[in-house]
C-alpha cells in the first residue's frame, strides 16, 4: 500500500501545483497580449483619431502632446523621446507639422509620415523662412501649409496611410484593420461630399479667415479669402477694425471665420460693421468633448448657418 500512498501524494502535489499556475495565467496572458500590441504614438489630435478608430483595442496608442497648448510647437522632454524610441510606430502628419524632430534623434524605421503620399498635392503657407548652411550661406524657402486633415479628401489619405502601417507590422490583423478603416472612410468620405455641397450653391460668402490655418480647407472646399493673425480671446483694436473695414471695402469681405469661438464683444463689434462670425475647428487639439467626426459636423452647420444668413454665436 505504501507505493499507492506515495503515487496519491504526488498526484495532489501535482494537482496543487496546476492550480497554482492556473491562477496566475491570467496575468501571464495580459502581459503576452499587451507584448503584441503595438505601441503607437501619434503627433496630433486628427492621427491619434485616426489610429484610434482603425487600431482599436489591437494597439496601445499614446498621444504625448495631448496637454500642449499648440502641438505644431510642442517640444519633447528626455522622457517622452526615450518612450518614444522604445515603440513600434511614430505618426507623424508632415507638411512641416512637427518641427521638433529637428531636436531628436528618432529611428526612421519608426517614423510613418501620413502626408508623403500626396506630397505633390502640399500647398505654401505664404510664409518665407531664411536660414543658412555653412559656406553656402544663407538662403530662403517657402513654408508649407500643415493643416492636411482640414481637406477630408486628403484625411482619408492620411488614414489610409495608418492603416497599412498597422497592417505591414501586423499582417494577420489585415482584416480587422481593414474593416476599421472602411468604417471611417466612408465617414470621412460622406462629410467630405457634404462640405462640397454647400460650398457649391449659387449664393456665397467672401470670408476672412481669422489665421493662415485654412489653406487646405479653402482649396478643398472652394472658400477662398485672406488669411488674419487674431486670437478668438484677443479684444479688437482699432487697428483692427480698421483692417477689416479695408478688407471689406476692397475685397467685399462680408464674414468672419474663427478657429475657436471669440469674444462676443468681437462678434457684437464686427456684426455692426455687417461681418458675421462663424466657427470652424481646426482640430490639432484634443476637443473637450466629441471627436473628429462629431467636430466636423458641427463645422458643417456652422457653415450652412453661415451661408444662411443665420451665423450666431
């Protein structure tokens, strides 16, 4: 009977020990699981939308600039540069967006540059900038307009441009990526249309815009008109003021378009002078609430407000 003890003894001792292990698999499988996600970082609100919505619970995605008051001149810390070098994807959006990688040292292997696709198709921003390269001396080059995604057409690039990143890394993800993308591309592709609907009615507004940040916007959608440097929270000056009413009287300026929504004494000032205010986000920052298709929507009734004679702020 002893060998039969002694077999009973190491079945249970055996059986504990499975137990043992059973329990903590769970966390083995997390650690596994969070091993094969791909660390993600993107370089503003829209790609941080972007991979969101295509990457979905497949990455861990990280949007460093999230708390920048502007991420266009946000500047890393050592931390998040040494974070970022230990992921798998850095999206940038090009265009001369991020111009604090000339600071640091970033792996290109990383760098996935959403805007290179339609290179051809970058617009100037109307700003020269000088600099000089040792005994070639100086010389100039002319600014490129950054806010691509303002554009859905070229957004939708943008995202595509996400979504084969995902899938050269993750290749056996191919159809959840795929699906994801879809989804927003029709999204994006319905607003786009839209946008080109009320754009393209007989009656029109002569806008200026309130900043150079809408050059993408303009070209896409067929609202041209000057470009501001004035803050929504800056109260208007004579100065000003009398910009708008030469603007007015020259170009027949009879709107306003802000990035975010300005003081009401600016919009009571400007309303006297017969110049409507509308709000169109431009989105480099993370809104409050919603997200960038609820924020593009909001942009599209505020333009059909516009074109209605209805504007109010």
């Amino acid at each position: 009977m002893k060998p039969f003890v002694l077999l009973l003894t190491l079945s249970a001792g055996f059986l504990i020990g499975c137990k043992g292990e059973e329990k903590s698999s769970p966390e083995l499988a997390s650690s596994i699981e969070n091993e094969e996600k791909l660390r993600v970082y993107a370089s503003n609100y829209p790609l941080y939308f972007f991979a969101e919505r295509i990457g979905g619970a497949q990455i861990d995605l990280h949007y460093p600039m999230e708390s920048a008051t502007d991420p266009a001149t946000w500047t890393p810390d050592a931390n998040t540069v040494t974070a970022m070098q230990g992921g798998d994807l850095i999206l940038l959006n090009g265009a001369t967006y991020e111009k604090w990688l000339m600071n640091v040292s970033l792996p290109d292997s990383l760098l996935i540059n959403t805007s290179l696709g339609f290179a051809a198709r970058l617009l100037p921003s109307g700003e020269t900038f000088t600099h000089s390269h040792g005994e070639d001396g100086a010389h100039s080059h002319e600014g490129v307009a950054w806010a691509t995604w303002m554009d859905l057409s070229l957004a939708i690039q943008q995202a595509e441009a996400v979504k084969k990143a995902f899938i050269k890394r993750r290749p056996e993800q191919r159809d959840f990526f795929e699906t994801n993308f879809k989804e927003l591309a029709e999204a994006l592709s319905a607003l786009d249309s839209e946008f080109k609907k009320v754009t393209a009615k007989d009656f029109h507004r002569n806008p200026v815009y309130s900043h150079p940040v809408y050059t993408y916007f303009q070209k896409a959608y067929g609202l041209t008109g000057p470009g501001l440097h004035w803050e929504p929270e800056t109260p208007l000056t004579s100065d000003m003021l009398h910009e708008i009413d030469h603007l007015k009287r020259e170009e027949g300026i009879d709107a306003i378009i802000w990035k975010r929504a300005p003081l009401k004494a600016s919009v009571e000032q400007l309303a006297q002078k017969g110049i409507q205010s509308a709000v169109l986000l431009t989105l480099e920052n993370t809104p409050g609430t919603g997200d960038f298709i609820t924020h593009m929507q909001g942009n599209l009734k505020a333009l059909k407000a516009l074109f209605a004679g209805s504007a109010s702020l």
